[in-house]
C-alpha cells in the first residue's frame, strides 16, 4: 500500500526515512571492524568507548526509523538482541569461535534486511514521484 504523496512535508519525510536508513547502515557497517579488533585482542579504552557510542547511535538512529512507521524489517527486538550479545569489546574477545560466528551471522542477517528494506522504500518512493513529479522524492534529489 503506497501512501498518497500530496504535501511537500510527506515527500520530505520520505526523503528523511531514507537518508535515515543509510546513515544508520554507515554504522551497522562499523560493527565488524569492532568485532575484529576484540577478535585480535587489540583494543583498548578509547575502542571500548567508541564502540559503546556506536551502539548507543545505532539504537538511537533505529528508534527514529522505526517511530516514522516506515519500517518493519529489522524488527527492533532483532537489533536488540544483537547489541546484547556484543556488550562490550572485552565480552566479544572472550567469545569462542562458534559463539563469534553466530554474531557475525547475525549481523550479517540484519546488514541484508536493512538493505531489503531501503530497496523497498526506494521503489515506493520512485514510484510517488511518477505520479506527482515536481513534489516528491526524486526532484529534489535530482535538482542539486
């Protein structure tokens, strides 16, 4: 179901929701390399700091997204469980490697709906801009 497209707000909103989602992938993306540091056992407080800030952004930038009603894939209980499994930089170095594995996996398995859903919202949006062209999602991407 594709909602109408009829004021800018909606359109900018859009354009919000989508901006959203790839700024939080920026994130999400930054979690393997944090995995790997507590794998080679090369981190120190300023890691552990940042990566405890990485967390709190990505649980914060997904309540945003999930407030604008937009998306249901990932489901917030999802990342939860992912971002307590990986407490700390200290807890992930001390995992064994199937336990490691299974974060990886599930990491990954979230990096993929979150692109799923991005793709999805992307059509919906190019499809509102064909049928209201001057107002919406892609006009103002196209007119920087």
């Amino acid at each position: 179901m594709i909602p109408h497209c009829g004021s800018a707000d909606v359109c900018a909103a859009s354009d919000d929701i989508v901006v959203w989602i790839e700024n939080h992938l920026e994130s999400w993306r930054q979690i393997p390399h944090y995995i790997g540091v507590a794998r080679g056992k090369t981190f120190d407080n300023a890691d552990e700091a940042q990566f405890l800030e990485l967390k709190g952004v990505i649980v914060q930038e997904l309540e945003m997204i999930l407030a604008s009603g937009e998306c249901t894939q990932p489901t917030k209980d999802e990342v939860h469980e992912m971002m307590h499994c990986v407490p700390s930089l200290r807890h992930i170095s001390q995992l064994h490697d199937g336990a490691l594995g299974n974060v990886e996996h599930q990491w990954h398995l979230i990096y993929i709906r979150w692109h799923a859903t991005l793709g999805q919202l992307k059509v919906k949006y190019k499809e509102l801009e064909l049928r209201n062209p001057k107002s919406g999602f892609l006009h103002r991407w196209t007119t920087w």
